[in-house]
C-alpha cells in the first residue's frame, strides 16, 4: 500500500463519519447547540469542509469549490467567501445556519471527491514538497494532508457527540 492509497483510505473514513453524523439529522438539529457557547453541527460540519477545501486548493494550486462551483451563494453564509470559521465568535458560529443537512453534505462530498482525485493523482515522492515555508520545520505536502485529515476527524468526532447529545436530550 502507498502512502498515497493511505491518505485516501483516511479522507474516506472521515467521509463516512460525516455521512453518519449528517443522516436522518433535522435542519433543527443541525443547528441545536449544547449550551450558548456551543458549536452547532451545521458549524463543524462547514468549518471541516471549508478547512479541506481551502487547504487542498492551496496546495493543488487551484480556486476552492466554495466560490469556484457556488457553493458560498447556495449555502447563502454571510461570514463572506473567504471565511472558513478560524477566529469566529460563538455569535458567528450561530449564523452558520439557514442550510438543510443535505446541502451542507452535498457541498462536503463534492470537496471530497475533488480531494481523493487529487491524492490519487499524487506520487509518493511529491509527498516530500514544501507547501508553506513559514514554519520551522517548513511544511510538506503529507504533513499538510496529515493536518487537513486530523482538524477533519476532531471535527466529526465532536458533531458526532453534539447529535448524541441533542439526541438523547430530546429523547
């Protein structure tokens, strides 16, 4: 197995976990919060997807599918096209709302299938790339993907506990 084929198989995984977390869900649940200060689902979800694919355009060199395929306009945000939830009030994170589960889960698949294209496409070799030199060490392409994939799966794992928990709240 390549590295390559690894980074896929855990983009996939997070895929799934997404998928899980996002069905059956009410457009009611998606934006439910635990207490005031809380992410919401609709939050997590977005800020997981906007992260990959900000990031992987960076790196592949190409405009994110956010503004590129319309995504910005469809889910209808007001946080502006280039937001991606870093820094974002628990007042901003509140208006990250007015979207069903399956949009914001269309809009993560079509980021997903976009970056496993991507991945498939990659040698190994170019895994050793530079992608951000203001950091010390410099940042290298698999340590970029290895970072999408951990801020992605910390995501899910906690819209996952806030479905369970509203869940079991509203019995």
């Amino acid at each position: 197995m390549s590295a390559t084929d690894i980074l896929v198989d855990a983009f996939t995984r997070v895929s799934e976990s997404v998928h899980r977390v996002l069905n059956g869900l009410t457009d009611d649940e998606l934006t439910a919060r635990v207490d005031p200060g809380a992410n919401t689902i609709a939050w997590l979800i977005w800020h997981l997807t906007r992260v990959q694919d900000d990031h992987l355009a960076g790196v592949a060199g190409t405009e994110q599918l956010y503004t590129a395929s319309g995504w910005y306009e469809r889910l209808g945000l007001a946080s502006g096209p280039r937001a991606t939830g870093y820094g974002m009030s628990a007042e901003e994170v509140g208006a990250v709302s007015g979207f069903t589960p399956g949009q914001i889960g269309a809009y993560f698949e079509a980021v997903h299938e976009q970056t496993v294209g991507w991945v498939r496409l990659l040698e190994d070799e170019q895994l050793d790339r530079v992608v951000d030199d203001a950091y010390d060490p410099p940042v290298t392409l698999a340590a970029r993907l290895v970072s999408v994939i951990n801020d992605a799966t910390q995501h899910v794992g906690q819209a996952a506990f806030v479905r369970g928990s509203i869940r079991r709240q509203n019995g």
